[in-house]
C-alpha cells in the first residue's frame, strides 16, 4: 500500500496538529518521535522493548547497512523488517547526514559522494540513483533522498551550492525510485537563511513527494535560530503531507517543533545520553553516576510510570552504572525512550482536546528552566 496521511485535528492558536500516518507495517499517531536504530538495532533494545516504549517508527541508515552486514544480505532475508524482527514502521535515512558528519572520509561532486569506508578504509561512490536502490531493496516504509546538508556556520554561497545540488539528486532519487509500497521523502536545505530555505521548499514541493523533511538543524546553531529557521520554511511545505524535522530530540525542542507544525522527529539524543548515565526525567537531566544516587532509594522519575521506575532505585541503576554492567544501559535506554514517547502521547491528546495552548504554556517553562541550555 502506499503511504497515506491525515491530519486529525489542530490547535487554533498554533501551528500543531495531530495526525495519523498509514503505512503497510502499521498506522503512526502524529506528533510522533521516532528512536534511531543506524546499524538495523536501536542499541541495546529488543523490538519488543521498542514496542513497549510506544515506539512505532525506527530509523535505519543506508549508509551504515550497506557497509555492514551490506544491502544484498538483508534483501535475501526478505528486507529490513524481516532481518531486524521489527513490526512497525522503518525510515532509513539516505547517508545524506554522513556528508556532513564524516566530512574528512567523503569528497563530493555533481554526480555524488565518494566515501572512505570508516571501518575499513576502503572506497566507496554512491550516486543518488545508487542510494534509492538500495533503499527499494531494504524496503523500508520511509526512504529518503540523497541530500547535502552543510554545516553551522556556512556562507551563503555555500549553502546556496547545497540547495542546487539537493534540488538535483532529489529529482534524481525520484526517477530512480520504483517501490509503491515506499514513500520517498524529500529534504529541505538552506542553512539559517530564508531566502534559501524558501527556494529549496518551493522547488520540491513543485515535484510532489509524499513527504518533507526539513535538513541542516540542529547542526550547532543556537535553538532560538532553529525556530525561526523552521517558521519561515514549515508554512511553506503542503498542509496535507507529513513533516520531518530531522535530528532533534530534546523535550524542549519537541514542543517547539511540534508547535511549528513538525509530524515526526528523530535523534540519537536519548539512548546516547543513556549509555552515558544520564536520563531525563520530568525535573530535568540526571547524571547516574554522581556519588549524590548512591543511597536514593527514589525512582529515576517520580512521575514517570515506566517498568524501570517502578521497578528499581537511583541506587541500584546507580550502582550497575559503576560496576560496569549492560543492564545500566538498558534500563536508562529504556526510559530516555518511554520518557519521550510519553511526552508525544501528551501533545497528542492536548491537541485533540483543544487543550494544545495550554499545555505549551505549561509544559514550556518547566522545560525551558530544565533543558533549555542543552
């Protein structure tokens, strides 16, 4: 089936809204955050525990999967659903954002990107028509077109190259693309400039894809500057498709987006902090190796009704974080990502309560005065 999206209701006073996205591995609840799972497994989940988080979208990264296990293994275990045992949704990111973060192990030009393999050493060259076939093989729900997101700072000239050169891959990936049953998704790119977010959004929403992601945030700006990057570009992209903003997954920034008229975030902010000691809660960041946990008998998060809250101490994750054991990443994993999914299924009901303005207000300053600066 192909991929279908509503919107179910929206707030008068802001731009959120709360939808529902359809795909053949299942329907999606709009907000939604969607945990990252790069090599084919969000670290040290099951897909039982994603489930259980609320999770119903996972990333992969084309990139990453074709240089390990490599792209024809997964295709003879019958695609990326089938040899990660996941149910729900997939979204596997192009490779696009490896431009950007391995910029010393990648050279670009029109026709790609040539790639040091970091694992290896060995070479790589993936076009955009190359990227889509192998997102047609992994057959994931969501693929995404080869994109070139420059970093924070850039000049204008720069980022203006980016656009042009995003414009036309995103045109090629669409040629190249062959799956009905995938949605292909396109990335807005423009840096921190209007004029240039304006013309990347008008030139492929005049190509009609089934969804916009919007690129290049969260790359090191200033979060105030993301926001206003995202007013002067969401209002842009077609009321009735799905909208992406990539890479953000703070609590705060969740609700920013959300009341900017974002549908789906992603981020390896929560289980990466996670394998660190730390955790979110609803009274800000906990760092679970301070010696201050040692004899707190309190659960990570007095609010929070997860399994490890109600199950085990400050002290005890405390203590399996010094001792080294896996079960402390698990456990604060687990949490990071039903703390986040949690907060979802809250703006989603405010929304449809008509309740949205409210709970922002609320819901901004205990987040400002906790997560603001992070």
């Amino acid at each position: 089936m192909e991929l279908k999206f509503k919107v179910i209701s929206r707030c008068k006073s802001t731009q959120a809204r709360r939808g529902l996205l359809e795909t053949k591995h299942g329907k999606v609840e709009t907000p939604a955050f969607m945990p990252v799972g790069t090599q084919g497994t969000v670290k040290t989940m099951t897909p039982g525990e994603l489930e259980e988080t609320g999770a119903g979208v996972v990333l992969g990264n084309t990139y990453h999967l074709y240089l390990r296990p490599g792209i024809e293994v997964i295709g003879r275990a019958g695609g990326l659903h089938r040899f990660m045992n996941w149910k729900g949704g997939i979204l596997t990111d192009s490779g696009g954002f490896q431009i950007f973060s391995l910029g010393g192990l990648r050279r670009v030009d029109d026709d790609g990107v040539t790639f040091q393999s970091h694992i290896d050493g060995s070479s790589h060259y993936l076009t955009p028509e190359r990227i889509t076939r192998l997102q047609n093989m992994l057959g994931s729900d969501i693929a995404m077109v080869l994109d070139q997101c420059p970093p924070y700072p850039s000049s204008p000239e720069e980022v203006r190259e980016a656009v042009e050169r995003t414009t036309r891959w995103a045109r090629r990936c669409q040629r190249a693309h062959q799956r009905r049953d995938q949605a292909l998704f396109a990335i807005v790119q423009g840096g921190v400039y209007k004029e240039l977010r304006k013309r990347s959004a008008l030139e492929l929403v005049e190509m009609d894809f089934p969804g916009y992601a919007v690129g290049g945030l969260s790359v090191g700006e200033p979060k105030e500057l993301m926001y206003r990057t995202l007013e002067d570009t969401v209002p842009l992209l077609p009321e009735g498709k799905p909208r992406y903003l990539m890479g953000v997954g703070s609590p705060d920034a969740l609700l920013e987006g959300v009341s900017r008229g974002i549908d789906l975030f992603d981020s390896v902010l929560p289980t990466r902090i996670a394998r660190n000691g730390r955790v979110m809660t609803s009274r800000g960041y906990l760092n679970m190796r301070n010696a201050v946990y040692a004899g707190d008998l309190a659960p990570l998060d007095p609010e929070c009704s997860c399994f490890v809250c109600r199950s085990y101490s400050r002290a005890y994750i405390r203590h399996l974080f010094n001792a080294g054991e896996v079960l402390a990443l698990r456990l604060a994993t687990f949490h990071n990502l039903y703390y986040l999914q949690q907060l979802m299924r809250r703006i989603r009901e405010a929304i449809s309560a008509g309740r949205f303005e409210e709970f922002y207000a609320r819901q901004k300053a205990v987040l400002d005065q906790y997560y603001g600066g992070a």
